[in-house]
C-alpha cells in the first residue's frame, strides 16, 4: 500500500502509516485517538510585578516602579498559550507536538484523524 501524505510543514509531517514531528517518528497502527491541549501562560508573576511597580511609585521609586509595570504590561501582552498533540497509544498519552499556533495545531490534528480513518 502506497503511503499517502495528509500534512507535511516544516519538520511535521503526517502520512496514512507515520507521525513524524522533529526527530520522533510515531506508528499510526498504534494510534487509536488523538486531542488538542490548551494551557494557558501563568501570567501571576507578571500581575505580582504590576501591583510591584505601583507599591515603587508610591514610596517615589518611580524609575524602578514604572520600569517593573512596563516590563510586566510587556510580557503579559506578548504571552501565549501553548497548544499541544496529545497521542492516546495502547502505552498510554504521549505529548507530540507543541506550538502556540492554534490554526496549525487544528490542521495538524484534522490530518491526524485523517490518518486514523484511512491507515487500513
């Protein structure tokens, strides 16, 4: 049997009989289902270091005061979830893939179940 791509970008790369992300290679025939994982950035050091900054500027420290806030308006905007594969195997879960891409994550995931369905 022929092996038929579903999605190939960059080192990610999925056919009816293989997964292969970076340097790791996964079985299809051991896939049985597969999902998306959501986790959100921890952003309470960031908020810690805002109400930091405004505590600075009341005791007239306001080059360190407003240097913490803006560092931490800074990283708090430019934060993003991490999406995530997750592989369900006879062995267990297995994190595959990583990205802070949801759209690639979603096309990824589509190709999969594509793969599941037309392994054979």
């Amino acid at each position: 049997m022929e092996e038929k791509i579903f999605f190939e970008s960059n080192d990610v790369k999925v056919t009816n009989s293989r997964f292969i992300t970076g340097n790791q290679t996964y079985a299809m025939s051991n896939v049985t289902s597969v999902k998306p994982h959501k986790q959100s950035p921890n952003r309470m050091p960031w908020i810690f270091a805002l109400f930091m900054g405004v505590f600075f500027i009341l005791i007239k420290s306001y080059l360190i005061g407003f240097g913490l806030i803006g560092l931490a308006i800074f990283v708090l905007y430019n934060q993003k979830p991490l999406y995530t594969v997750i592989l369900k195997t006879s062995s267990g879960e297995n994190r595959a893939l990583h990205t802070n891409e949801q759209e690639y994550l979603n096309q990824v995931i589509n190709a999969l179940n594509e793969a599941i369905v037309h392994r054979g």
